[in-house]
C-alpha cells in the first residue's frame, strides 16, 4: 500500500488554521473520502507529493497547466519577469501583447479586460451584460459553474453538488431570484424562460462544454440555436471559457463549434498556471467599461507582469505544429483504455471527452444535463479514484469534475494509465 502519512499529518495541522485544510472546497476530497494529498513539486506530466510519491496527474490545477508542470519555457519567462518585480499597480508592456494574442484567438473579443480569477471574470461580464441592456434577469444552466459570485451560485454543480449544497447560505434571496435556471443542452427551455421573461433578460451564460458536472459536451446544433434565441430577445450571449479557452481547440469551444458568443471569459491556460482571467466582446461593448464608460470595474493586480508573461509562454508553446493533435490523440488513446477497462471489469462507464477534457461517469449514459450527471455511481466512483491514487494516477477527487491532459504526457505515461485503470476497474468490481 502507498503510504499517505506526510499528507495525513499536514492535514490535521491545515485544519486548525484553514477552513476545511483546503483554500477551496473539492480539494477536500469530501465527494471521495479520505484525507487530501498535499503536493511538494510538478514537473512535466506529473505531481510529488510530500511522501515523495510519482503521481500522473489529470487534473492540471484543474486545466491550466496544458503543456506540464514546470515546463522550462514557462520557468525562465517567470524568472526573467520576477527579477523585473511582481507587480506595478500600472500598465506593463505585455497586457497588451496577451489581449492582442487572445483577440487573434477569439475574434469575438475585439477589446480584452483582464483581472485575476475566472470568478471576477464572469461577475464583471454579468454586470457589463446588465448595463448594456438596462435588464436585471440573468439566465444560467443547471449545474454549470461560473465562479462563486452571488448571481451565479444557483444550481451550480461541480463542488456544490458535490457538498450536497444546491445554493449557498449568504446569497440574497433578492439576488437568487434574478437568476433563472433552464437545463443545459435544451433549447425549448431556453426559450420558454424568455418567453416568460420577455424584455427582462440581459444574458444567457454558459459553459459551451461543461466541466463542472462532469464533461458534457454540447449537443448537435446547441450552441448556434441558444446565441439565435438570445438574438431573438435583445439579450447577450456570455460563453463561459474559463476551461475551454485554448483547451478544447486554441480558439476555444467557438472555434471548434462555429459559434461566436457576445461577450466571452477566459482564465486558466492565459496565465500559464498562475491566477488570471479575463474577459472581452466587441468595442462598442467592451467601450462601456470604465474608463471609456460608466460601468466600474478594477483590481489591483489585474495585469499582473508574471501571469501574462506565463500566459504568453504557454500560448507560443500551443502554438507549435501539431499540438492540438497530439491533445486529440492524447485523450482518445486515455478514453479508449477506460472504456476497455470497465467492459473487462464488467463495470457501467460513460466516458464523455472533448479534446484534453474527460468524464468517466459510472453509469451507462450519455449524460446530456445535470439530472443525467447525478445518476452516476459516485461510491463506485470513490472506489476507483483511491485504486488509482494507489496505482500512481491523480484523478481530480470528485464525479462531477473533469479530468485533464497535458501535452508533457508520453506514450509510456499513457500505459501506466491504462494499466492502473484496468487494475482499478477489478477493485470497483469487486465491490
């Protein structure tokens, strides 16, 4: 048996001065059991932790972190950068280098804002939606998460489903009731909240490939009829691509699907692994924000000089021939030995995948929304992913979460995970 007593250890003195040990909630590893494994180091396609064991990770501090852990380009640009100084609280020169890459990626953004987090992303992108249609109502789907701003905690999935906690106490009441939610991959729903609504409706937001309730791609045809609809009403379509951008395709879900959102957020891959977002539309949009126009928003280290310069880095290395292909590659060859794994083991496995982004939900699917997500078998589930930590692999510790991959993964890494998923799917078997 791998032996976890370091981590045991640090947990137990964690929690007597951290909520929980942790500084966000899945990484408590209550949709799992057992006690959190603290991580020493990263490098390439894998995590230390502090006992000193080789973890394969897939969960790329939950996406970010697409080219490894440490990848040498990334060190010296930060490096290079640090010996500069962290922060200026003024304009640096690569702000604008990143935003003119991000708007080469995602033409929808013709003017950029970046902040620090994904969450502050979306409440910014909410409050640009509220002030340039003069409407308060806002629409989400279920079990997509946008951060844990107010307006947004309302049938959240991911981490709260995971706590069993639907909402959360110190939302207003007032604020929830501004936030209507319609199932994710139904149109006709969609529809009906507007025709309900009418006039009041400033946005739908949503993730187009949803990685809060497990990976559940969209639909034929989703994404092109949910922007017609809001259209139709006068209302803004916010595409949530904290995890999409630059992972599913180096445009992100727009680019792979055809689709062009009204205003768009991005995080993760665009600070190379350090705390970032952003968020962007067109300029007669984005001129709204202050200080071309009225609606307010800062943060004092926006901008920050070390995550652009790690954003940049990462971005030039996606850029390189065939990357997108070897990520493609990458996750049918992960999928394929999952599957294989389970029909051996006689196990009920839906894996869902776009691109470097999985789900392997234990039922028999397909999962299309969050009632589907929440049939899976999480004890089998919790089964599987301390077989597997056992074995070597980090899966992110909880159903309704996302795997992800990287492109440090090799072909021998590929085979210690199919063989740790053929071992583990034996124990879930076994009951």
């Amino acid at each position: 048996m791998v032996s976890f007593r370091k981590s045991e250890e640090l947990m137990e003195r964690a929690r007597d001065v951290l909520v929980g040990g942790v500084n966000s909630p899945v990484r408590a590893f209550k949709g799992v059991g057992g006690t959190p494994v603290v991580m020493a180091r990263g490098e390439g396609a894998y995590l230390w932790d502090v006992d000193g064991n080789k973890l394969l990770d897939l969960v790329g501090s939950w996406g970010p972190m697409i080219v490894g852990h440490a990848h040498p380009d990334v060190v010296a640009a930060v490096i290079e950068r640090t010996r500069l100084g962290t922060s200026y609280g003024a304009p640096n020169a690569l702000e604008a280098e990143l935003a003119e890459e991000v708007r080469r990626a995602f033409p929808a953004m013709e003017k950029v804002r970046f902040v620090s987090s994904g969450t502050e992303a979306t409440m910014a992108a909410l409050r640009l939606a509220r002030g340039a249609t003069g409407r308060s109502l806002i629409v989400k789907a279920a079990g997509c998460y946008h951060g844990h701003g107010d307006s947004l905690l309302v049938k959240a999935g991911s981490g709260v489903a995971t706590l069993g906690l639907p909402d959360s106490p110190g939302v207003p009441a007032e604020l929830a009731r501004m936030t209507i939610t319609v199932p994710y991959n139904d149109v006709p729903a969609l529809e009906r909240a507007f025709e309900q609504h009418k006039d009041a409706i400033a946005a739908f937001i949503v993730e187009p490939v949803v990685g809060n309730m497990g990976l559940v791609p969209p639909q034929d045809g989703y994404l092109k009829a949910i922007k017609e609809v809001c259209n139709r009403h006068g209302a803004l379509l916010i595409l949530d691509e904290v995890m999409t951008g630059f992972r599913v395709a180096y445009g992100g879900a727009q680019e792979r699907y055809g689709v062009r959102a009204d205003i768009v957020t991005l995080g993760k891959i665009i600070g190379g692994g350090l705390p970032v977002g952003a968020y962007g539309a067109g300029k007669a949009l984005m001129g709204k924000v202050a200080p071309e126009g009225p609606i307010y928003q800062a943060g004092t280290l926006s901008g920050n000089p070390l995550a652009m310069a790690a954003g940049l880095t990462t971005l030039k290395l996606l850029r390189a021939p065939g990357a997108y292909q070897k990520l493609e590659r990458t996750g049918a060859t992960v999928q394929q030995g999952l599957e294989d794994a389970a029909r051996k083991a006689g196990i009920d496995l839906c894996v869902q995948r776009v691109g470097s982004m999985f789900t392997a939900f234990f039922q028999q699917g397909p999962v299309r929304n969050e009632d589907d997500a929440l049939k899976s078998d999480r004890k089998r589930f919790g089964v599987f992913f301390h077989a597997m930590l056992q074995r070597g692999v980090y899966l992110a510790p909880s159903q309704l979460e996302a795997a992800f991959l990287s492109l440090a993964m090799s072909d021998a890494d590929l085979k210690l995970l199919a063989d740790a998923a053929a071992e583990s799917m034996a124990v879930v078997a076994r009951g």
